[in-house]
C-alpha cells in the first residue's frame, strides 16, 4: 500500500506555542495551581496528560470568578477583552498564550469597531476563538457561517462601514463564497481576510492528496473546529474519508481494499499520534 501524509499535518505554530507555555508554566511553578481557560487546545490526550502535571481547566467565567491565587494560561483561541479585566481585578498572574494571528483580529475589531464598523466575524458561533473576537467588538457584532446566513445580513444603522474578519481555521473557499453574498449588498464594506497562511496551506494540500488517493484518514479531536473543515474537504474529494481521535478508532476493515492511503491531521493532533496512525497503516498493509 502507498501511504501519503501530509507535510502539514499536525500541530500549528499557535497550537505548538500556547502547549508549551503551558507545560512551561507547570515546571516553573512546582507547588502553585496552574490553569487554562478553557481547554489549552481540542484534545483530549494532551488535555489528560496535563492533568497529570497538576493543571487544571477552568471551564467558564464563574470559575474563574472563584479563584484567589494562582496563575491562569489564556489558550490559543484567546479571550474577550473583560476576561482580561477579571484576571487583573483578582490579581491572579496571567500568562497569555494566545495565537499571534488570532491576536492579530482583536486588534483589527478593537480598532474597526472605535470607529463606528459593524464587525461581522465568519466563522462558528459557538467556537471560542470567534467567542473570544465577539469580546473585542463594543457593539454592532454579527457572526455568520452559512451561505443563508449571509444572505439574510442586514445592518440595522445605514451608512455604516462594514469590516469583515474570519475565524483563523475557517474554510477559505467557503469564506469567499460568504464574501462574495455580503459584498453584492452594496455596503460600504471592507475584507480582511484574517485565516492563517498554515490553515489555508493544510487545506489545500489535504484536498490535493484526498483527490488523489483511494482512502483518507483525517485524524483530530471530535471537538476541533479545523479538522472537522479538514475531513469535509477531503470528504469531498475522497468518499472513503475516516475522522478518527487516535489509532484504536481506526477501522482496519475500511482499509483492507485499497491500494492507496492519505493521511492529515488537525491544528491540535500530536505528532505521536500521527506517527503512530502512519506506522501502523504502513506495517499492517
């Protein structure tokens, strides 16, 4: 069997440096809680294995509300500025972790939104990253992640600017499809199109390799938004598209027929998880 996986599977810069800090933070502070808002990343291998290290997640605003010490890791979806306020009214030590690139969009937001624009974010509502921009916007917010969505916009205040951003992992096709409805309204309306070089590049070449090959294997937590993009795509291109977590989700029956194999993975999926998926595609076939 030919096994093809894709050069850029796996961890992203983000991803990579908010897991670190993380794991950097629990060394440094033997004896003093750490914690994450929100899980640091969607996974739960490395969400159980920094369990182990003492750290806890802190899984909404109440909680947070209810701590006197210890120091706090803002992930790399990153949060809405008042969460920022909290940390600093209790006087916890923060340590920010957030995307650079997603750093980037609440800085675009704050600005755009200072001046009158009305933000419309394209991405998934409920996912924190697009929560976290909401927090940035003091008003005038939309969120759309559907064709139908898009076509049903309408700004409540006429001559208005506005500013379009995109969740970092949003499907770019799909975004300029989205782009294409708002921008035929006539609005004075202006683009950023805030999805990260690696998202693009991962998605291109997953849908190069799934049109290419007999069988697809995207790997990534349930939960992640971007391998979730990922295996539509290949999904797409390759009928015989598996999501799988880890390799005990593996179907080996699903594969026992075909000839040629493409593996990729998501922003969050360890190396060793892909590397063990690889292997034993490679051994067993």
């Amino acid at each position: 069997m030919n096994v093809e996986l894709a050069k850029t599977a796996g961890f992203c810069f983000g991803v990579k440096r908010a897991v670190e800090t993380v794991y950097e933070q629990a060394r440094c502070h033997k004896g003093r809680k750490i914690y994450t808002y929100g899980p640091i990343i969607h996974n739960e291998e490395v969400i159980k294995d920094l369990q182990k290290q003492g750290v806890e997640v802190i899984r909404s605003e109440e909680e947070l509300e209810g701590l006197d010490d210890g120091v706090v890791v803002i992930r790399s979806h990153g949060v809405a500025r008042h969460i920022y306020d909290l940390i600093e009214k209790k006087n916890i030590t923060c340590v920010d972790a957030t995307c650079p690139f997603v750093k980037k969009i609440h800085r675009i937001v704050d600005e755009e939104s200072k001046k009158g624009s009305h933000i419309v974010i394209i991405g998934n509502s409920s996912h924190p990253e697009v929560e976290g921009i909401r927090g940035w916007s003091k008003e005038r917010v939309s969120v759309i992640q559907s064709a139908e969505e898009a076509e049903h916009f309408r700004m409540e205040e006429e001559g208005r600017k506005v500013c379009v951003v995109a969740q970092t992992t949003f499907n770019y096709k799909k975004f300029k499809e989205l782009v294409e409805i708002l921008d035929k309204k006539g609005y004075d309306i202006i683009v950023l199109n805030t999805i990260c070089n690696a998202t693009k590049e991962r998605q291109e070449e997953a849908r190069r390799i799934a049109g290419r090959v007999e069988a697809m294997v995207v790997i990534g937590d349930s939960r992640s938004s971007n391998t979730q993009k990922l295996f539509e795509i290949c999904k797409n291109e390759c009928l015989n598209t598996y999501y799988i977590q880890t390799l005990d989700d593996l179907d080996v029956n699903q594969l026992r027929s075909v000839e040629t194999v493409g593996i990729t993975a998501g922003a969050s999926t360890p190396n060793i998880i892909i590397e063990e998926v690889q292997n034993y595609v490679r051994i067993n076939f």
